[in-house]
C-alpha cells in the first residue's frame, strides 16, 4: 500500500496518544477514518480536530468500543464497513499498562490487562481480516512495545501481553504471504512515546519499596523517559506501512533495547537486574547508637 488517498483505516484508542496521531496523519493524506476508543470525550475531541485541521473531504465515523469486547468489536468492524463500504487498515493500537509482581498481581488485573493488550488485537484482527480481505488491498498493524522484544522486572502482565501481540502478529504476516490476499501485517514497537498510557496505568501498591518510591513519584519518572512525540510516532509506523515492513521500532530507547536482546537474548536480563538494584529504594539500617543500646538490654 503506497498511498493512504481514498483508504479507509479503522483506528482503536483513537481518543488520544498514537491513535489521535495516526488518525490525524491519515486524514491530511485523504485517508476516511472509522475511530474507536472507551473514552467519548476524548473521541469526540479527535473527530473535531480531524474535521477542523484538513482540507480533504474525508468521512469520519466514530463509536465507544471496549475493544475487550468480542461481539463488539464484530458489531464495530460490520457497522463499519456498511457505514464506508470497505475497509483497508485496521490499527490496534489501544493499549494499558500495570505495574505488579508476579506474587502479589491481582488475577482482575491480569484479566484487565490481557482483555484490552491481547484480546483487543486478536478481536480487531479477527473482526477486520475478513473485510481487509474483501478490499483486496489491506494492511493489519498491531501495537506491541519495546517490552515485547525485552522484559522488565514488576511488568510481568504488560510483558506477556506485548510479546504475545509480536507473535500473534508474525505469525499472521506468515499466514498472509503463504496465502497471496492482497493482505499484510505489520507489527510495532514503540519506546517510550509521550503518551496518556503512564496516567492511566495500574501500578500496585506492592511496588512501592520494591521497584519505586511512591506511586506518584514513578508516573512522573515514567513520563520522563518518554522520548519521542506520537506525532513522529505515527509518522514512523505509515512509513513502515508504506515499505510494507514486519516490524516498526519506534524511538532511539527502542533500537537501543532490541540491540541489547539480540546481543544478549539472555545475560540482558542480569544486566536489568542489576541497574534495577541501583535505581531502588535503600532500605534504611537503623542507627548505630540503637542497635548498641538494643545489645545492653
């Protein structure tokens, strides 16, 4: 697909972020967007600025869509094509993070997670596929995340959402050149990009002492290392469309950290271990003069 011009893209966590981005960069290409996102004020906040910041007559539909959903995710991707006639990109780009161990993660949590990180891609794919097909010209790009090419300590759900969308997505772009249908997929991993993702995530009070000060303390380190503008984000993953490629990274943090796995694809892990050790919380000893006092008695 070398031009956006008279396609139709479906776009999931459209409210906001990456998906705002891409819904923005496609429409100034005359790109008709169908947007979806939980969040409606943040939805309709995106529809305006699509409507007011191009020229190109462009159709713009939108719905509140809990891509957890199955059915509707169905129900979306049906209303969709009936509403713009075809389809030709479908972004699963809705995402959420947390923060936990492993002992201590809440299986809701890990349901949360995995429902939207996970199952959201596979709804979308599955929902989309058979009318991308139809089209005769689509693409599938499916958000994973630098942590789907390299764990982390206390993001074990987030990790193991991400990796299984890498290789969902690779296999599916297998499946796709065996079949010739006109189809491809593409699968992203973005670095740190500035985002509402940190805002919104879930960070478990077992955290705190372990891996982080305090709660607020670790959004506000969380935002500082995101690097790179969704703008330029999105800028990067239509360019990877475009040159039809497997995988996007996103971010000098990324190539950084997928050079680190493919040159350490296991002692990577130590080297983590150790920077995490440096980087938490000092447990404080207690006074010298205490503890002689505490030997007296």
């Amino acid at each position: 697909m070398k031009s956006f011009t008279g396609r139709v893209a479906a776009i999931t966590g459209a409210a906001s972020g990456m998906g705002r981005a891409l819904a923005l960069a496609l429409a100034r290409e005359g790109c008709h967007l169908a947007l979806a996102d939980k969040n409606s004020q943040g939805l309709a906040q995106t529809v305006e600025q699509v409507k007011t910041s191009t020229l190109s007559p462009v159709l713009v539909t939108s719905e509140v869509v809990d891509v957890s959903d199955r059915q509707a995710m169905l129900d979306w991707a049906a209303r969709c094509f009936a509403e713009h006639g075809q389809v030709n990109l479908i972004f699963n780009n809705a995402g959420v993070a947390l923060s936990s161990t492993v002992e201590g993660v809440d299986y809701a949590d890990l349901e949360w997670i995995v429902g939207i990180n996970f199952w959201g891609v596979v709804h979308g794919t599955k929902a989309f596929l058979p009318y991308l097909k139809a089209s005769g010209d689509g693409h599938v790009i499916n958000t994973s995340s630098v942590f789907g090419l390299f764990a982390q300590p206390g993001m074990s759900g987030y990790n193991a959402t991400k990796f299984a969308v890498r290789g969902f997505t690779e296999s599916l772009r297998q499946e796709l050149d065996l079949q010739r249908c006109g189809v491809s997929a593409t699968c992203v991993h973005p670095g740190g990009i500035r985002t509402d993702i940190c805002r919104s995530s879930r960070i478990d009070p077992n955290m705190t002492g372990f891996l982080i000060h305090s709660e607020q303390q670790a959004r506000a380190d969380c935002e500082k290392l995101f690097i790179t503008d969704a703008d330029q984000a999105a800028k990067v993953i239509l360019h990877g469309v475009r040159k039809n490629k497997r995988r996007v990274l996103i971010g000098r943090d990324a190539y950084a950290l997928d050079l680190l796995a493919r040159c350490l694809p296991a002692a990577y892990q130590a080297l983590v271990v150790f920077t995490s050790k440096r980087m938490a919380p000092k447990k404080s000893k207690a006074p010298l003069f205490e503890a002689q006092d505490e030997h007296r008695l």
